[in-house]
C-alpha cells in the first residue's frame, strides 16, 4: 500500500463511542456452562459477531470462537483469582492481552489499543505533537509559504540555507529538525503498521 494512504489514514481520529464493545462480564455465566454453541444478544452486532462456539482446553481454560468474514476469531476468558472480586478478562484476538473490553468492527473483535481507538478525553498523540512542532520550527526557517513545509515525507536534510540566516545558526537549527524528524518516522511507522490490515474499516460506524 502506499504511504500516502497510511499517513492519510493516521490524521483521522476514531473515538471509542463509534463503535459497540462487549463486556467481559457479558461471560461471566459461561465459565460453568457447557460448551457449545452460544449466541449474543445484541442486536445492532452481525449475525457473526454473535453467535460463537465455547471450548474448553485439557487445562480447564475456556474460550470463544466467532467465525467472522471465515476467520476463526478466538477470545480467551480469565478469570483474576488474585482479586477478591475474581474479575473475569477477555482476550484480544490480535494481541493476546486480557482486556475487560473489546470492540465490533466490520469483520473483526479488537481491543482499543489494536484499533488504535482514541477516547474523546485523550488528548493528542506524541507523534501528532511531534509532527507539529517540526512544522514549526521548520516554517519559522524557512517561511509559511515553502511548497514542503509541512510535507512529513519530506526531510530537511536536503532543503537550501535561506539567505538571511549564517550558515552556522542555520546548521544548527536544521540539525535540531532532523534529530525530531528521526524521532518522528519510528514511531509514526509504528502506529501505521495495524495488526488489523484490512480488518480496520474506517468508514465503520455502527
Ligand atoms: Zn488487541
């Protein structure tokens, strides 16, 4: 896939509450009933999203397998039993965490951090500051109106010294752009590279 199409894809912002979730304690009751077929009810969910299978391993653990878009989508159940509560956890298909949620998209069941979910509440992401302050500092070299300054792909290294400034403060300050601009690609790629591939729909809402 090209680039343009992830980078394009890492400014929008996806909040928790455009998409359904399931509760860990939705399962509670299966812990001791027996295996087999099961169903959710939940409505607004794909036939697919709800209905699942639940097998037990030789070790006593339990998990569920919704059979999604023909790909078999495993969620384990753990129980806490340090808590006093024995808090039950649901794993995520794609990382293996526990997690107390997981949410519905198109052909998946995902956990938060793996659709890369923001909370309104959360505010911006170290990376989308980053990006902003090299902007920045790069406008204030180069001006508001040079073609790729605000261009991530693009990389100062090889933009000219503009004529007002001495070549030592402008060497300085550029160097200082690169060092964020290396700062910035390791963790922009990071986020990009989705466990999810085509799984994450974007367009899904509800
Ligand atoms: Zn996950």
């Amino acid at each position: 896939m090209p680039k343009g199409h992830h980078y394009g894809r890492s400014r929008n912002r996806n909040y928790t509450t455009e998409y359904h979730r399931i509760h860990a304690n939705l399962f509670k009751l299966l812990l001791t009933k027996p295996v087999g077929k099961y169903s959710l009810t939940a409505k607004l969910f794909t036939e697919e999203h709800q209905n699942f299978q639940l097998t037990e391993l030789e070790n006593g653990t339990r998990y569920l397998t919704f059979s999604i878009n023909d790909k078999a989508h495993h969620i384990g159940l753990k129980l806490d039993n340090r808590s006093a509560s024995n808090k039950l956890y649901i794993t995520c298909p794609y990382c293996q965490k526990q997690r107390q949620h997981l949410y519905a998209i198109k052909y998946a069941y995902a956990c938060r951090q793996c659709l890369d979910l923001q909370y309104a509440s959360q505010s911006e992401r170290p990376q989308d500051r980053l990006m902003r302050r090299i902007r920045k500092l790069r406008k204030e070299l180069w001006g508001y109106d040079w073609p790729d300054v605000n261009n991530m792909f693009s990389q100062v290294a090889y933009w000219p010294k503009p004529k007002w400034i001495r070549w030592e403060t402008f060497e300085q300050k550029r160097d200082k752009i690169t060092e964020l601009e290396n700062k910035y690609w390791p963790t922009a790629i990071a986020q990009m590279k989705t466990p999810l591939g085509d799984n994450y729909m974007t367009d899904y809402k509800n």
